[in-house]
C-alpha cells in the first residue's frame, strides 16, 4: 500500500532536502514546496496527510500559510518549524489549531514522533500498518473535497457514534458506510445492510427484530432478524428516510437500551450494533413536518457525512469512468482500452443528477454497444441521450467568476464604486475598466 503523503514547505532548499531524506527513509511518501504559494498550488495534486512549514518565510508566511490550509482544508494537520526567536508566534498558531510546532534545529526523533502523533490523530495510516488504505479501497477519488470527507470520515469511524450519511441518490452513501465499518475497531465483525425502503412496512419488525416460531402465519421457525445478525458489528441503515413512523419508536428504543425483543417473544435480548444510516431525504425537514421522530433523528446524527454530488467532484469523473470501463470490458470479454478526448470531455461535462450510479450505466452502455478499441463522442452521446454542454474553458470561468464578484460587491456598496474598489484592492480606474468589460452599470445597484 501507498505510504502516506507529507508536504514539506521551506525556502531553504538544504533544510528542505535534508528533512524529505530523513522522512523518505521512514517510510513517508514527500512532497516538497520552496514557498508558501508553491504549496497551495501543490495541495490538490498531492493531498497531503499532513503539512510541515516553516514559519519564516520570503513572500506568504508560514502564518498565513496556515490559515489559507484551514479555509481549503480545515481537517488537514499543519505542524509549524520555527527559531528560537519566533517561537511565540508559533505558540500562537497552535492556539488557532496549528497541530504542533518543533523549534529548530529540528530534532529527528522528536520530528518523526510528532509526524506519526499528527498523522494518527487525523485519521491516517502509518507507512506498512497492516491495513494501509484498505479500508476505502473501493472509493475512487482524487479530488479535495473527498479527500477531506474521508479524512473525516476515518475520525469518526474509530469512535462509537452512530453516523448519518446524506446525499443524493447514486453518490455512494453505502460504500463509504462499509469504508468506516472498515476503518472502525468492529472492522472483522458483520456488517449488514438494510434497505429501509425496499421491506414492506407489515414485515419491518420481524425482518429487524426477528420472530419466534408460531408468532404469526407464516413463523414456521425461529428468525434472529437482521439486528442481531449485526450483533458486534455494524448495521446500516440505508434509506432511514422510508422508514416506517410506527417502528421509529421501537428503533429509538433499541438504541437506548442496547435491548431487544422479538416478534411474539417473551423476554429482551441485549445486542451490541453500532448503527450508521443514510439517506437522500432531507431528515430536518422531515421532523418539522412531524414525518420524522425528532429524538430518533438526534440518535442518528450524532456524527453528520455529507457525500457530494459528481458534480461537485468531475476531477473525479476520468477516474471513475476508466475504472468502470475496465470492468465491463471484462464482463463483455470485450478489448476496449479507453475514450476519445471527446468522450470523455463530453463526460467531464455532463450534470450527472444520477450521480455515480447513472455514469456507471452510461459507461457499461458504451461498453457494450462499442466495436472499437476507443469508444467516441458520438456513442457516448448515444448513450447519454441528451444534447452535450462542453466544460466551460478557463476564459469562460474565470469571466463568469468576475462577473459575480463585481455583482456580489456592489450588491454590497448599494453602487458605491469607490467602496467597492477598496474592497477589491484595485484603484477606481481599474475598476471601472472591469465593470465596463463585464458590462456592469453601477447605477442599478443603488437604493432606490
């Protein structure tokens, strides 16, 4: 397994070299940046586990450094090297939630100690630690804001909270729950999945629960039900949403007392279930509209993921479409070796409301209708069955994000230019320029 990764950030190139050496040597994976604006521009490409900075530094600052690493990742552990003489500055930056800071000259052990606390603490692996990575194997991810879901994910999964997953339908919610049984002290112990939705509301209990013999037509032996088939182990609850108001209170029940009693049963059996739900629906509004147990939803979401939509995440749509053509060309017996720069360009594209589930589909459709060893634009458009809207380029985002920056900061001058360029740092002719450019009236902003 890959080791984890450390971001080193100094513009003393000697210190620098020499540090990646001593963590090479036990087994980290280094990345290194000579200044702070170098490291930012470094930080989705490597996705460190853990940034080490110096705090002195020509240009950004190791201080503000940090506080740019707590706004993008505000789980990412930042260790701050410092002299003598600045050492109250870094003091200072551990009382904003730096990690740690080490005075120099570093001491190697010291330093090794405190990468392997830091990286512990958050989550991550120790190079070689049996188990390394395994636990989200079957998450395909590169982009920042997964990693900093399973950053936080692995945090939770060592404790004993119930956790509720949200997210739109086909995001995944059940591969990251099985990654956090995986990565929790009950990985090795069952880990059973639920469809709340998909049991009729008449066999909920007996399907949860379990029933004894004779309890009802159709009891011809005894059932254990599904709880306590997870008994140790983890019981996932996906779709909560669906499930039925009268067996909610039974639920609630079941989590407070770690008890239950089957159908027609005499007597209560102790179970231990962690439980991690999920679901689409929005639970808060439920409750408010009394479709939802308040008291059960607080039991649940004692710890919150939230899984973004594909397109909140289209880094990762390259990744996740060669890895879903590889296995349907196997299940195709089928030499299909990748996409045209259209085709994937044309899914890099794409809204995706069926989110991961649906790019699956349009991947193993292309797949099978494929005669190349390349599958075009053209069959995939087939297979999307809607009108293709290109990624928009560089010059049309960075337009479209200046025009909304103009907009949004004389929305709050109410037109006032002479405000609104102090805010943006730019003098007023400059600004005017902008405004002109992107075709913006300043007088339509003010009151009245």
């Amino acid at each position: 397994m890959a080791a984890h990764t450390v971001l080193l950030v100094d513009d003393d190139a000697d210190l620098l070299k020499l540090l990646a050496m001593r963590l090479g040597g036990a087994g980290y994976d280094v990345r290194q940046a000579r200044s702070g604006e170098e490291a930012l521009a470094l930080l989705p490409l490597a996705s460190p586990g853990l940034v080490i900075t110096d705090l002195r530094m020509e240009g950004m600052d190791g201080m503000r450094l940090f506080a740019a690493l707590r706004e993008q990742q505000p789980f990412l552990p930042v260790i701050i090297m410092t002299a003598h003489g600045s050492i109250p500055e870094a003091v200072e930056a551990t009382r904003q939630g730096a990690f740690s800071f080490l005075a120099k000259p570093l001491d190697g052990k010291v330093l090794l100690r405190e990468v392997e606390r830091a990286l512990g603490l958050s989550g991550a692996s120790r190079p070689g630690e049996p188990g390394d990575g395994d636990w989200r194997r079957e998450i395909i991810s590169q982009s920042r804001v997964m990693e900093e879901l399973l950053a936080q994910a692995r945090l939770v999964a060592e404790g004993k909270a119930n956790i509720l997953i949200t997210g739109d339908s086909g995001t995944g919610k059940e591969l990251l729950a099985r990654a956090i049984h995986r990565a929790s002290p009950r990985r090795g112990r069952p880990f059973v999945p639920v469809n709340c939705g998909a049991i009729p509301e008449s066999l909920v209990e007996s399907e949860l629960f379990g029933h004894v013999k004779g309890s009802f037509t159709g009891a011809v032996r005894d059932h254990q039900g599904l709880i306590r088939t997870a008994n140790t182990g983890t019981l996932f609850l996906d779709e909560i949403g669906d499930m039925p108001l009268a067996f909610q209170v039974k639920l609630l029940r079941l989590i407070q007392e770690r008890t239950l009693r089957p159908v027609g049963g005499g007597a209560d059996i102790g179970v231990d279930v962690r439980i991690v739900s999920a679901t689409h629906r929005p639970l808060a509004e439920m409750v408010a509209r009394a479709e939802f147990r308040e008291d059960l939803f607080y039991r649940l979401d004692v710890a919150s993921l939230h899984l973004p939509a594909l397109a909140q995440r289209r880094e990762d749509i390259p990744l996740l479409a060669m890895h879903f053509l590889r296995e349907s060309a196997v299940q195709a017996e089928k030499t299909i070796r990748g996409f045209a720069p259209e085709a994937l360009e044309m899914l890099i594209g794409e809204p995706w409301p069926g989110n991961i589930r649906q790019l699956y589909n349009v991947v193993e459709h292309s797949v099978a209708l494929a005669t190349t060893p390349i599958i075009p634009a053209s069959l995939v458009a087939i297979t999307i069955r809607r009108p293709f809207t290109p990624y928009a380029t560089f010059a049309e985002a960075r337009q479209r994000f200046e025009q909304d920056y103009l907009v949004a900061l004389l929305k709050m001058t109410e037109g006032n230019v002479a405000q609104a360029a102090r805010i943006a740092d730019r003098n007023r002719t400059d600004f005017y320029a902008l405004l002109q450019r992107n075709h913006i009236v300043p007088a339509l902003f003010k009151k009245g």
